[in-house]
C-alpha cells in the first residue's frame, strides 16, 4: 500500500490540473493563432507562470484501492 502522503500529493495534483485547465487550454490555443513572436513570448509567460503542478503530465495514475502507481490497469483503474 502507498503511503497516505504520496497519494494526497496526487490528488493536490489533480485538483490543481483541474483548476487550471481552461486556462492552459486558452493559452496553447492562443499561442497557435498569434503570429508575431513577441506576443508568443508573452503567452509562453504566462503558462510557465502557472503551477508546476497543475500540468497534465504531473499526474499519474494510481490503484483506487491501495494506491499503487505501478502495474494498475487503464480498464480497471
């Protein structure tokens, strides 16, 4: 079984990714539309303003039973 603290780490992580999402979204959306660099730089600004934690490639999957991060399938979770 993990330990408590690594999977309330986890769902920090989730909660964060959630919160920031749409803002993540708009930015990489706006940054794909803008045409000068400069304007490209100011975006990119942004996002790295935000959390570290809130990127959805922080997260990993985790057993719901016993929070094991390892061998857990996608199907069953």
């Amino acid at each position: 079984m993990a330990r408590k603290s690594l999977i309330q780490r986890e769902k920090k992580r989730q909660q964060l990714e959630q919160k920031y999402h749409l803002i993540r979204r708009s930015s990489k959306k706006q940054i794909s539309k803008v045409a000068s660099l400069s304007e490209k730089w100011e975006i990119h600004g942004k996002l790295q303003s935000l959390p570290r934690n809130s990127a959805p490639t922080r997260l990993h999957r985790r057993c719901f039973l016993t929070g094991r991060p390892r061998a857990n399938y996608r199907d069953f979770q």
